[in-house]
C-alpha cells in the first residue's frame, strides 16, 4: 500500500510517499520538506497569514517533487492524506484541498490526518512498534502524555496547563537572545552551560497526577536574567549558556518525573512497563532523550524516539498515519471539514465500512 | 476513467471548469466556447473547504463529463478573503497538478465587471467595489468592454467616494457600502445589482472565450491586495488544542 501524505499546520511545508513494508513498519519513498523559519524569524515566532501564503506558494511542488522522487504516478497510489487539524487553519486549509483535489481527480481515497496522530504513529513507521505504548509528545504546541492502544484510541494521562514545552525553549530563547528557533539554539547554548549554577524551580514535580505546567519556569528564568544583568551588566555568553543549562536541565527533571508517573499508571492499567515513545518537535533534543531514557530504564521500559527529522514535522508522518487508518478500511469524505483545534481523544477508531470518497466521474 | 492527460485541447471543443470561492459564497461551473453547461452557486460565507470540491463534482456530473474530459482549470485569485481564495487557488493547483491541464485565473474584480457590464449604460463609469472585511473597500474601474482602467486600489468607503467622478455603475460586495458614501456627500449612482458576488458561471464563460495558456507553466498569483498582518498571535496551543 502506498500513500502521498501532505502536512502544511504550521509552519513547514511537506509532501512524502511511504509505503508499508512485508511484515511490520514502512518504507519512506520520498520526504520533501520546505521549512519557512526565515520567513518567520525577523517575527520571533510563526506568523499564520505569512505561513498560510507560503504553503499555497509551494505545496503543489513539494507535492509534485514527492511523487518524482518516488518514481510514481497518482493513478499507482493507494490513497491521498493530509492533515487536517489541529493547527493554524489558513495553512492547514491549503493542504487539506490540495489532498482533497488529488483524491478526487485519480478516484483515490482521502484520509483526513489529525496532525497528532501523525506524531503519535511514526515509530509504527520506524521501528515498527505494537500497540500499547505510552506516547509523550512534546512540541511547539503541545505537551501531553497519552496511552496508545490502536490506531484512533488514546487516553491522556495529562496535558500542559499553559505553555507548551517547546514554546518554553522559544520564550527562554527571546530572553537570552539566542535566536529563533529556540529549540535547537538552548541546546546548543546549553552544551558548554553549567545546569547547577542558576536554581529554578520544577514546577509540578512530584505532583501524583501527569501534568505539566512551564508558565512559572519561564517567569524564574526572566528573573534570573534580569538579577544577573542589575549584577553584573549584560549577560555574558558564559551566563547563557549557564542559563540555558539551567533551564534544560529543569524541564529534563520536570518531564522525568511527569514520565515516571505515567509508567507507572501505563503498566498498572495495561500490566507492561511502557515502551516509552518520545515524539514532536522537542523529542530532537539529544540531552531530554538522555534523560528520558534513563527514566524509561529505571521503570523497565525501553525508550523509543523516531530520528529527529521525523520528531519535527513532515510529510512521511501523516502519510503513514493515513496509511494506518486506510489498511483498517477507513476513509473520509471530501467534505471533511479541517479544523484548528482537533484533541487526539477526539478521534475514534477506524470501523471498516464501505469508503465514502467520491469515485473518479 | 481515461487518463486525464488525454483531455481535449482543441478550443472550439475545450471544456472548462471553473470556481470562486473568494467571496462569501461558493460557486463552480463548467463551459465550452462562452457556453454555460452546468453551474451551482451557494451563498456561505463559512465552510467553502467542505463545500467546494463535492459541488465541482455536481456540476461534471450535470454537464455529463468527468475531470479527464477537461481543457482547463479557471479560478478566481481575488482580492477578497484571505482564506477563501486560498481554498479555491489550492485547489486550482492541485487539480491543475493532477490532470496535467492548465490554469486560468482571473481577479475577481475581472468577473463581476463582466458580470456587471451588461446593466452598463452609455457614459457610467463602471467601477468595482468588494468589501474588505477589514472596514475597507478594493477598488478598480472598468471600461465598456469590461478592461480595466487602472490598477486595483484600496481605500475606506468614505475617501473612496470624495476620489470619484461622473456617473457610476457599481458592481461588487462592497457597491452597498460605497454607495451610502456617496449619499452622504449628495451624490448618486446604481447598483449592478446581478453582480454583488464572483460568480464561477461568468468566470468559466469569460475563460472559455479566451485562449488557454500552456499545461504547467508558473501558476497564477493570489491577489491579496494587502500585507500579511504580522501582529504576533498568541501561541498556537494550549495543550491538546
């Protein structure tokens, strides 16, 4: 079965054809992906009309480079995906038509992604994982822990109740001026910092539940920056880096323990501890993997991360995700409507019925 | 179904698709040589994604031919809403992409003067107004055989009308609007009342006319009209959004 996926929520343009292999996982036949950080950084942040223009801009492309790159045309695909939701929906628009009109074009199913699911499915992709597994997804825009049983039922353990961890990196990255995106620039600042110089505090550590909370973590770092700046002047790259450090190793000990109460709960209610999967945009940083395999170890469970360039968004996710749904007799209609705000507890399980695409005329 | 890149090309039998969804409304239509063969036309400000594609499938089936039938593609480009004309310019594209075909777009300004220019009488100025939705109005003016004079232009109701001159013939979701404008300072003018809303049937008849450009050649631009608005949002998620 082979499958174009399309994935435009925020601000990366993507296109890829997988395929699934003899046995368990998949084949990446293409993975095109368009990042438009430029267009996004002199703003600190993504702009979604700016994002939205540069999907229409390119898609159809990156959709065309996809299919070259695989060596195939539409007529030899099994079915079209796109992401749908959640995300910003003058972006996700764009694709979701793009998908739309393809499948309705070569008669092919559409499957209507949920952007999360996509996450949530690559090490089915990868590595070929059974079902259950524990998933924490950690990205931009999201930070929850969730049981996942099969394709379409997840359970959460718990979400953030403010910021998102990502979007923690990129506020703490503002504050200590290293730039956007904030991810990869405090991990790289951090490499040389001294995590045990600044105290900040880890906020909802030891609480009996799975959630998150960065908000205040965030607020103790811009105290720290501007203590040490009526101190001692304008931070030197000593004290970023000791502050990045800092940071990093308080959200390492914050996800940790958050982990380690959602292993328990997992291989209480389902009697196996984990695996662990790590995915999204904040699963790319090398030391929180670091320290979630350590927490994974220490609870029996083996840690599972997809490769970073499939943790930040692409095509090949949503490709496969829709592969998923699509060998379990799924697919959706070209009226489907694409939504900002889409909860993976939202989604149901795929019942095989009879396809409701519109065929070719 | 044949393979799509077999369509007709030939101009006197070439079938055109065509839809807008630029407005606060939805349309498609399917014409051959300034010939309307099936159209649909819904008034929706929201929902055109869902909408679109299943009534572009309605119109092929009611003009009794498929996607593989097609010469070409039209759509309007705009201005009008951000988010609807990328749904239509989207779509365009991946249809273009998928059939091999070409694609036409026209302003939307472009089709309510051809929509507009029939109510025209000698020495009225025909001039297109579509609400901005931002309390602005999109302007451009036509001539009597629907070219227009000058280019697009943007500008509040009220300085709108002080710019004008001479008898006009408004066109346009924003003719309304402009109009009032144009009472308050003691002045009159008519209203094409047939052409408030880009309608896909002017757009497939106007492009039908007209020859197609080559299958596969840079796409035609949205006309926004405006700069993105770059205020910072707020952040796009709050746990599961």
């Amino acid at each position: 079965m082979r499958v174009l996926g399309i994935e435009t929520s925020c601000d990366e343009t993507a296109a890829a054809v997988v395929e699934s292999a003899a046995g368990r996982g998949g084949r990446i036949l293409s993975n095109r992906v368009l990042s438009q950080l430029e267009e996004h950084r002199p703003f600190g942040g993504v702009v979604p009309e700016i994002a939205a223009r540069a999907h229409l801009d390119h898609v159809d492309r990156l959709v065309a480079e996809a299919m070259a790159e695989a060596g195939l045309g539409f007529a030899e695909l099994d079915g079209v995906a796109a992401t749908v939701g959640p995300g910003l929906i003058g972006g996700v628009l764009v694709g979701a038509m793009t998908g739309k009109a393809i499948a309705a074009v070569h008669g092919k199913p559409f499957v209507a992604v949920n952007h999360l699911e996509g996450h949530a499915l690559t090490v089915r992709l990868t590595d070929g994982l059974d079902f259950p597994y524990l998933l924490l997804l950690v990205s931009g825009g999201h930070c929850q822990l969730l049981a996942v049983e099969g394709v379409g039922r997840y359970r959460r353990y718990g979400s953030t109740l403010d910021d998102a961890v990502g979007e923690a990196f990129d506020k703490v990255a503002k504050l200590l001026g290293l730039g956007y995106p904030g991810g990869p620039a405090v991990e790289r600042a951090a490499a040389g910092g001294d995590p045990a110089r600044f105290a900040l505090p880890r906020p909802m550590k030891g609480r009996p539940d799975c959630d998150f909370s960065f908000s205040g973590l965030k607020t103790a770092v811009r105290q720290a920056v501007e203590k040490a700046v009526e101190a001692a002047g304008p931070l030197d790259e000593r004290a970023r880096a000791d502050l990045a450090a800092s940071f990093q190793a308080a959200v390492a000990e914050v996800l940790q323990d958050r982990a380690a109460r959602a292993l328990a709960r997992f291989a209480a209610e389902l009697g196996r501890p984990g695996p662990l999967v790590v995915a999204g945009g904040v699963a790319a940083n090398r030391s929180l993997r670091a320290a979630l395999a350590e927490v994974a170890a220490a609870a029996g469970a083996v840690l599972v991360a997809p490769p970073p360039g499939l943790c930040t968004d692409n095509g090949a996710m949503i490709a496969w995700a829709g592969l998923e749904r699509l060998r379990l007799g799924a697919a959706d209609p070209l009226d489907f409507r694409a939504r900002p705000r889409w909860p993976l507890e939202e989604l149901s399980a795929p019942v095989p019925e009879p396809a409701q695409w519109e065929p070719a005329q | 179904m044949s393979d799509p890149g077999s369509a007709p090309r030939d101009s006197a039998a070439a079938i055109l698709l065509a839809f807008d969804c630029s407005g606060p409304s939805c349309s498609a239509a399917v014409a051959r040589g300034g010939r309307v063969l099936a159209a649909a036309f819904e008034t929706r400000p929201r929902g055109q994604g869902e909408r679109l594609l299943p009534m572009v499938g309605e119109v092929l089936a009611e003009a009794g031919c498929g996607y593989a039938d097609l010469a070409g593609i039209a759509v309007t480009l705009g201005p009008g809403s951000f988010t609807g004309l990328r749904i239509g310019l989207a779509t365009a594209r991946a249809l273009a992409l998928a059939t091999g075909l070409p694609l036409v777009g026209r302003t939307s300004f472009a089709v309510l003067a051809a929509a507009a220019a029939p109510a025209r009488v000698p020495g009225e100025r025909l001039l297109v107004a579509i609400d901005s939705q931002r309390g602005d109005l999109f302007l451009q003016g036509f001539d009597a055989q629907a070219s227009a004079t000058e280019a697009p232009w943007a500008c509040a109701a009220r300085e709108a009308a002080a710019r004008l001159e001479g008898p006009l013939l408004l066109a346009g979701s924003g003719a309304g609007r402009l109009a009032e404008a144009l009472a308050a300072q003691g002045r009159s003018c008519r209203i094409a009342e047939a052409a408030q809303l880009p309608d896909a049937a002017v757009l497939a008849r106007l492009a039908s006319l007209a020859p197609l450009p080559p299958a596969g050649g840079p796409p035609p631009a949205a006309l926004y009209l405006r700069p993105p608005d770059t205020t910072q949002p707020a952040p796009p998620g709050r746990g599961a959004r």
